[in-house]
C-alpha cells in the first residue's frame, strides 16, 4: 500500500487504535520491529529508560525465540543469541533502570537457566549484568542452581565478591575439579593466614585435580619457596610425574627454582622431553647450555633424537647448524617426494642450504611446482610462479644462468596448455627482467 492511499485511509483513526495496529504489525515481523525501535530512539529521546527497557525486552524475547528452536535442533541462528544477551548487558551498563524492571527480567532469565538450556551459561552471565549492588548479585546468586559446576561459577564470583565467605566456600569446595579452582581456594586460606589448610587444598589438588595445573604448581612452589620447604616441593613434583598431570609445568618450575648442577640437569632434561613442538629448539638449546661436555657427549645422540620426534624441521635446522647439510639435503629430497609434505613447508630449510647444493633444491623446488600446478586453481598457479621466483635467484645468484634459461624454457614448453597460468608467468615482471649473457670468448 503506498503512502498516500495510506494517509487518507488513516486520516481519521483514532490513535490508540493507530498505536495497537503498529504494535500487532511489528510483532509478526522482527525487521519490522527493528525499523520501529530505530525510529522511537531518533524520535523518543526523551524517554530514554522505557527505551531501553523495551530495547531489553526485545532482545531478550529475540534470545528466547531462539534457544527454543535450538532445544529442537534448530540453531542455524545461533549466533543471534549471544549479540541479544550483549545488547542487553551493554545497555544495562550504559543506562540506570529501575531494579523493578530489571528484576523481572532477571527472573526470566533464572527460569532459562533453571531449565537447563544449553545456552545456560551465557545467560547467566547476561543476568549478573542486570545486577548492581551487593544486594542484588547476592539476590541473584541465591537463586541459581548449585549443582551445575558451570552455573555456579557465577554464584561462587558473586559471593567472593561480596564478601560472603561462608557461602564461597562451601559452594567453592563443592565444585572443586582443576588446578586453578584448588589454587584460588588455596589463596583464599593463605589470606586469611590459615596456611595449614592453604597447603592441605593445594596438596590435595596436585593428586587429584584433572587439568590446567599450571597455576596450581605456580602457588604451591611460591609458598614452599617462600617458607623455606623445597623438599616438599620435589614431592609434588614426583606427584605430577606418576600422575603424568602436565609435567612439563612442574619440571619448568623445578628448572627454574633449581640451585645445584645435578637438579638443573634433571629438571631441564624433564623439561625438554615434555615441551611442547613450539618450544623443543628452546629447551634443546637449555640443555646445551646447562649440561657439561662429559654429560652432553653421553646424552647427544638422545637430545638428538628428542628434538626429531619432536620437531623435524626443527631437528633439521640443527643439523645444518652443526654442518650436516649431506643429511638435510637427503632429507629433504626424500620429503619433497612425498604428496603430503609437511617438512619445509615455507623453504626456510632448502633456502639455507641452496647456495651450497642449488641444483638440487631447485629440482625440488620443480617437482613441487609441477604438483601445484596439475590442477586449474589459481592460488596454486600463483605459488608455483612465487616458487619459479625462487629458481631463479637461486640459479642466477650461484652463476647459473644457462641452467635458469633451460629450466624456465622447458616449464614453459610443458605447461603451453595452462593458458592462465603461462599468462601469469609472461607478466610478472621478476621472471622477465633481462638474464646477462654468457660470456663468450673470441680468437685474437
């Protein structure tokens, strides 16, 4: 219906009657809906808190919608959900409601919670946004299921908070599982100066937590150090190795609070056989450094060997460094047979030793150009003349400039069919700046 049909026709309607036709068509359309709210908050400033609380109302009717077409599998909308619950915690932050709205909101909110929705845990953090005194959150918290370890994560917050340290701890130490939940406890006991129990919390969760250690060795080897008892502290260290309960952290801190050489070399060679497959070059090279010639020449071939199974790119870079480039070069060749290839796979192995064997890392570098190309795609025509660039630096920079014009003739000839990719190759300009020519020498 255009407008000015719509005019005449509305001329002399009354306007509560105007007001309940918007509301019902806005209802049965959320775009819809969305023009309205736009246009009241360009022309109902002056209202700015029943703004908002319809604004809320909205979002959160919007968040309910869609966690009940979730419940029944339908959550291709999931997404929505999480922007509604951040609108409304933004404009809960941002304006000052009366606590008579946003506690009914804060009710509905529960029931969702309460309801077990999977979406539970966002809710219920949106929920802590609706409170703002001591007395709200502690309103709030008291409602929330205490069986859920995720929900009352919210409730433990709220008491820690506010200062409710009988309801933190009891509700803390029904939820107790990793590392870090034993440590905050742990904390909270040492505080308050009760350090018998701070240590008997930490102590039991290094036999019994189920992950994220991490801080809870970081506090248990700061108090023992602090008190003087670093005989204990080796007996979580024992603890974390039977348990096999990340014991990379535990050997880091032992390194790192180690004083005589023999711990040193125990705690780094722990270390290293349990780092990570970024930072096993890191803690090689620790051990180097740690370790006296007579323990390095016994344990070489082993480090070796860690650092291989570990990181094999990584294991090959030594190599170089130690100068065993005839077996990275093997190496290498054998990798870039391989369809898959996960060894060099950025050149930054074949790019160190190409000045010394440069015809055969660009054989390799061919064979991979060759794979690249076997299909139509034009990210991998692009690569293959990245990696015809690399050919020919390589060649021209060892002098051999007869063998780049051979090698760049015959892809070229082997490819004539790939009209894409041979249009590429003929206008990036590095492969077709001009090659110096051989000297040739004439007879006086």
């Amino acid at each position: 219906m255009d407008k000015d049909t719509l005019d005449k026709l509305l001329k002399y309607t009354d306007r509560d009657e105007l007001v309940m036709l918007i509301s019902v068509l806005s209802s049965y359309s959320r775009s819809g809906e969305q023009w309205l709210m736009d246009w009241l908050e360009r022309n109902a400033a002056g209202n700015a808190v029943l703004l908002a609380e319809t604004k809320i109302l909205v979002q959160w009717d919007t968040a309910v919608d869609i966690i009940g077409d979730a419940e029944y599998g339908r959550n291709y909308r999931e997404n929505e959900i999480f922007v509604s619950l951040q609108i409304i915690a933004d404009i809960c932050s941002e304006t000052d409601l009366p606590w008579d709205f946003r506690r009914g909101v804060l009710m509905q909110m529960v029931q969702v919670i309460r309801e077990g929705s999977d979406y539970a845990d966002s809710v219920a953090e949106t929920a802590y946004a609706l409170c703002r005194t001591d007395e709200e959150k502690l309103y709030y918290a008291h409602m929330l299921p205490e069986n859920d370890p995720n929900i009352s994560k919210v409730a433990i917050q709220i008491y820690r908070e506010c200062g409710d340290e009988e309801n933190y701890l009891r509700l803390r130490t029904m939820h107790l599982q990793y590392g870090d939940e034993y440590a905050e406890i742990a904390e909270f006991y040492r505080s308050r100066g009760e350090y018998t129990k701070a240590a008997s919390v930490a102590e039991k969760g290094v036999r019994e937590c189920s992950g994220a250690a991490e801080k809870l060795y970081e506090w248990i080897a700061a108090f023992y150090m602090e008190r003087g008892e670093k005989e204990k502290l080796r007996a979580v260290y024992d603890t974390a190795v039977r348990r096999k309960n990340n014991v990379f952290a535990i050997a880091e801190i032992m390194y790192r609070y180690s004083s005589t050489y023999e711990e040193k070399r125990e705690y780094v060679m722990q270390a290293f056989r349990e780092c990570s497959f970024c930072d096993c070059r890191h803690w090689y090279d620790e051990c180097c450094k740690v370790l006296n010639e007579a323990d390095y020449k016994r344990r070489e071939e082993l480090l070796h060997d860690i650092l291989r199974n570990k990181n094999y790119d990584a294991y090959l870079e030594l190599r170089i460094e130690e100068g065993g480039t005839d077996e990275v070069l093997r190496a290498l060749q054998k990798a870039y047979r391989s369809v898959f290839r996960n060894t060099d796979r950025e050149h930054q192995l074949t790019a160190k030793i190409a000045d010394i064997y440069p015809e055969e890392v660009c054989d390799m570098y061919l064979s991979e150009c060759t794979r690249l190309c076997s299909t139509s795609n034009s990210k991998h025509y692009q690569w293959t003349v990245d990696i015809l660039c690399e050919i020919r630096d390589i060649l021209l920079r060892n002098n051999l400039d007869r063998k780049w014009q051979e090698v760049f003739s015959s892809f070229r000839v082997q490819n004539k069919r790939k009209t894409t990719l041979i249009k590429m190759i003929s206008t990036d300009k590095r492969l077709n700046e001009n090659v110096r020519k051989p000297v040739q020498q004439t007879m006086l």
